[in-house]
C-alpha cells in the first residue's frame, strides 16, 4: 500500500509527461548495453547493470547505489548493502588508459572512467527518471574501491554526484579530501589484509570535513563478506539515506503546530523524500501532518480570487498550486490554471519563441507538454530541412544550434544524437590517421589534440592510450 503523503504531485506529473521504461518493473534486473563506449578493462563491450527494487513506485523517488566489482570490474548486481525493497541498484564496469599496465586503476585513468561513467548515468536517468537526488551512494571492492579513489582524486563531478562513499578493502592511493564536506565516507578493511591503510583514509577525510569512518574487519583478508551488509546497510542509512531525516520532521512538526503552513508543505515535502521506508517511526505522524496541511490547503483555497483565474489572477492562482502542492486542494487550482494555459496556448501555436517561452513560464504545469508538443512539430519539420540540405562536418554547428533552440523536443535530442555520430565518425578517421604516424612524438601530440577535440568519442577513449 502506498503511504499517504509520500506520493510528490510533482513525481506524477514527472511519471505523466515520461512513459515509464518496459524494463522498470519490480524486481527486474536488466543489462544496457553502450556500443559506443570502450573496451571496458576485462576485455568485454560496455555495459550497465540495472536492478528495479521490489517495492518500486514511478511516483516515489528512489534512492540510488552503485556497486563496483573488482579485479577487472565486470559488472554484476550486489544489492546485499542495500536491500532489494527500495534502492535501485546499478553496477557499472571499470575501464583503464593503458590495460597492459595491469588491473590496478590509476589517477590517470580518471578521465576515461568518468566519461564513460557519465554517459551511463544520464541514460540510467532516462530509464528511471524518478532517482533520488540527494540519497547516492557508491560502494566498491578492491579494484573498485580504487576506482573511486582516483575519480575523487580528479573529478570534481564525481564528488558531486554521490552523497556517500565506501572504499571496501580498497582506495589508498585517495589523497585529494577537497571535495568531500558534507560527504559521508565509510572505509572498510580486513584485519589480516590492509588493515593498517584504512585508518589514515578516514582520519583525513575529517580534517577535511567529511563525516568519515574507519572499521577494521577482525580475522578478515582481504574480502567483502556479505556478514557484514546489515552493518554497511546500517551505515548507509544513518549517514546518508536518513541523515537529514530528523532536522527535516523537527522543522515541519514546529511549522504545522505553528500553523506556519508554506513551511510546513516544504519541510513535508522534504520529509516525504526521505521516508523511503514506510516502516518508519515518522511515517504516521507524517500523514497526520499531512491532514491538517490539506486541510488547511482547503481553506485557503476557498479563499482565492474567483472560481477560475483570469489573466488578472492568474499568478495567484499558480503561486497557490505551487506552495501548497501535493494537497489536493492544490491540484484543483492546478487544473485550473492547465485550463488557462490551454486557452493561452493557442495564441502561441506555430511560433517557437513564443512557444518556449509558453514552455518556461507553465514549468511545473501538465500544460507545458502541450507546448512541448507543438514545439516538437515545428523542430521535427526543421530537423528533416537541415538533414536534407547538409552533410558531414557541415551539419555539426546547425545540429547544436538547432538542439538549443529546441530545447526539451524529442527532435533535439536526436539532433545532440545525430551530432555526437558525425564527431565519431570525424574522430574514428582521425584515430586511424594518427596510428599511421611514424614519430612516438608526433602520435603523442596528435592524440592529445584529437582528445581535446572530440573528447567523449569513442576514438578520443582509444587515443588516451597512445603513448
């Protein structure tokens, strides 16, 4: 049963205006593969690792974790630190610069990591739209550890993606602590393995402002015993998952019992995305809260300015929906400003700056996929226009021009697509130049430009390993 309150108006807007993913189901476990990425570093095609928790909601968001293999990193699903009731569980491959250099992952190889790594995250943002933003973590063994080690050595994104961190049996060669206040970092390591390296990880990451622990695994080598998830688990929720839970509820309890009631729909709606367990002690008087917020909702909304708004009214009306949005006071004054807005829409049908600005200025309205949609049949009309007048490096500045002036169409996105293609081809060509050149030096030199270039192609990947 779903938990009163929990369900965010705007996640079912999010779930309406995105038909949800074949694969997303409760309980399934599914492999994306990315052809266009690199060999990954045990020799096989890229892949990502998907696994939709038993209790998954397309209204609730979901927190994330990803799990990193060791030794060469294939993936594989370890949901063990998690559960499989509500986490989406997603493990990734590893992938390095030069592999003849052996498995251990280097700073150097950061680079080629993270643009793979990104190009599977924001497709797993596309197949699960509704992940929790603030509730990440990733976790790794080993190989996998380090991984995260040298990420966090060199890529400030990577710091900023995930909220929580565990080096299991791993990650030592971490020094760079820059980015991690206000991260949460659990250093794992058996007594009998590397025990000794681990504590130093974690003390340095408090001096930096982390909120960092060190456990030592007595009598363990070096392994990732699965007796040890429902403490991992346990960590996990104290320090990321739930971590903001407390300062959350005390804030919209004082707010409700206050009648301060625009403070207590945000803290509520803070507190909802975080109770990702409806086991939760905080769960009842939450939708005990909740009530009175509606209600409450209800006697303001009878207070708005006519049945329905005008243009006079009309930023009364959305201001109402958004501050008292999920009430579902709120959602009736939302479909009655849908219904202006469709009025509005028409006047802006057939021009694409009127209509993007249509688009900022209903955010948050099932009217903008109106406008989306008319948008759409204007940008699909120009994409065919310029397919069929360019070709080659031609098309790549009208491409990007187009996508930016479509923001948000279907056709956009297959313009970025059809953008990225021709730079791969563009970049495959240059690659197989440059390994014709007789000089080290000058093969050096020319990686280094084509990488510049078309960083984010498969060939700029490839030619990180030119020596």
């Amino acid at each position: 049963m779903t938990s009163p309150g929990i369900v965010l108006s705007v996640l079912c807007l999010l779930a309406q205006e995105s038909p949800q993913d074949p694969r997303v189901k409760p309980g399934q476990t599914f492999v994306v593969p990315f052809p266009g990425l690199p060999q990954t570093l045990g020799g096989k095609p890229s892949e990502l690792h998907v696994f939709i928790p038993r209790k998954y909601d397309p209204a609730r968001r979901h927190p994330l974790f990803l799990w990193l293999n060791g030794g060469p990193g294939n993936p594989g699903i370890n949901s063990g630190p998690v559960g499989e009731d509500h986490w989406v569980v997603v493990s990734m491959p590893l992938y390095k610069v030069n592999p003849a250099q052996g498995l251990l992952l280097l700073n150097e190889d950061a680079g080629l990591i993270w643009s793979c790594f990104r190009t599977m995250l924001l497709e797993l943002e596309r197949i699960v739209p509704n992940l929790h933003a603030d509730a990440r973590v990733v976790a790794g063994f080993s190989n996998g550890a380090n991984c995260q080690a040298v990420l966090l050595n060199r890529v400030k994104e990577f710091k900023d993606a995930f909220r929580g961190f565990i080096l299991w049996e791993g990650g030592n060669m971490l020094d760079n602590f820059k980015g991690l206040p206000g991260k949460s970092l659990y250093v794992l390591y058996g007594e009998k393995s590397l025990g000794k390296y681990g504590m130093p990880i974690a003390a340095s990451a408090v001096k930096a402002g982390a909120d960092s622990d060190f456990f030592e695994m007595k009598g363990v080598g070096h392994d990732a015993p699965a007796s040890y998830h429902p403490q991992v688990r346990d960590w996990i929720q104290r320090k990321v998952l739930y971590k903001d839970l407390p300062d959350a509820f005390r804030a919209m309890t004082e707010a409700v019992k206050h009648s301060r009631w625009p403070e207590a729909v945000r803290q509520y709606n803070r507190v909802s995305g975080l109770l990702v367990d409806d086991a939760r002690e905080e769960v009842a008087p939450t939708r005990e809260a909740f009530r009175k917020m509606c209600a409450a909702c209800d006697d303001a909304g009878s207070k708005l300015p006519g049945t329905d708004p005008t243009k006079a009214t009309l930023a009364v009306w959305k201001k109402f929906a958004t501050e008292w949005s999920p009430c579902p006071g709120a959602d009736k004054a939302r479909d009655g400003c849908n219904r202006y807005g469709e009025a509005e829409l028409a006047a802006a049908t057939g021009q694409a700056k009127a209509l993007r600005k249509f688009m900022d200025d209903w955010d948050g309205f099932a009217v903008r996929q109106s406008a989306i949609a008319a948008l759409e049949t204007l940008a699909s009309a120009d994409l065919d226009a310029l397919l069929a007048k360019s070709k080659g490096p031609a098309l790549l500045g009208p491409l990007l021009k187009l996508a930016r002036d479509y923001d948000g169409t279907p056709s956009a996105r297959k313009a970025l697509d059809r953008h990225q293609q021709i730079r791969e081809e563009l970049a495959g060509v240059l690659l197989e130049q440059i390994k014709q050149l007789g000089s080290p030096a000058e093969r050096k030199r020319a990686a280094q430009e084509l990488i510049r270039n078309y960083d984010g192609t498969r060939a700029a990947a490839e030619a990180r390993g030119i020596q």
